[in-house]
C-alpha cells in the first residue's frame, strides 16, 4: 500500500509591483533554515486559518506591510519531495500574487528586505522552492 505524504501548507507572497517594476523580497536571517537565502515573504497556516488570511498575519509580523487580500491571487506552487530532505513533511508552498499594500518593510523578525527588479531576483540565491516560484511565477 502506498502512504500519502501530509505536507505542510506555507504561503508566500509575491509583493509588486512597486512604482519602479520592483518586487519585495526577503533575505534569511542567520540561525534559520537556508541562512543568507532570498525569499518570497510568508509563512506557515495556522490550524483553522485560511491562506489569504495567513499571508497577511505573516507579512504583518514580519515586516509591517498591511496586504489588501481582496487584491490577492493564487500565482504558483512548488512542493517538496516527499522523503526527500531532512525534513519530518514535505512543504507544499503556495505563492499569491499581491499587487495591493500598505506601509514600508521594516525587519521585525530578523533577516533583510529588498526591492528588486525581476532580472535580478532570477539572479538571487534561493532555496529550491522559491527558485521553482521565481522561474513559474516571472517565467
């Protein structure tokens, strides 16, 4: 009989454009799984929290961005292996889109936050998952 993974549900947003074509992205803090790494912002679903709803808890705690959800749409996926990594459950990672924001990025949890234009987020080092994002998500 074949088991059925239970991956675990994280959102990220893909926050842009900004006024000059930029999109916000964040750099791992040390002391975190891929350190020193760029990322799409975001975070785990809480138990009973939709994903919209996570997205702007996450980004408000981690940065201060107020996120419009109404704005918000579903952009890519990307998923772990299951079985492959160290890992207890593969990470399904779910990347929205969100065009509408307020505030400026400040680090509240540690790491680094910067614009950049999408050529140069192609450039970034990533984690796995966020390297399939970018190349789905930019093309």
């Amino acid at each position: 009989m074949e088991s059925n993974p239970t991956y675990l549900p994280v959102v990220a947003a893909a926050i842009g454009p900004d006024g000059d074509g930029r999109w916000l992205m964040h750099r791992r803090p040390e002391g975190k799984a891929h350190a020193g790494l760029w990322e799409f912002p975001g975070g785990k679903i809480d138990a009973g929290e939709g994903a919209r709803e996570a997205l702007v808890r996450e980004i408000e705690e981690e940065c201060g961005l107020s996120l419009d959800p109404e704005t918000m749409r579903e952009a890519a996926f990307a998923a772990d292996e299951p079985g492959g990594g160290t890992r207890a459950r593969p990470i399904l990672l779910l990347l929205y889109h969100c065009p509408g924001w307020s505030g400026r990025p400040i680090s509240r949890e540690g790491g680094e936050w910067q614009w950049f234009a999408p050529h140069r987020i192609a450039q970034l080092e990533k984690p796995p998952l966020d390297r399939q994002l970018c190349a789905r998500f930019f093309g």
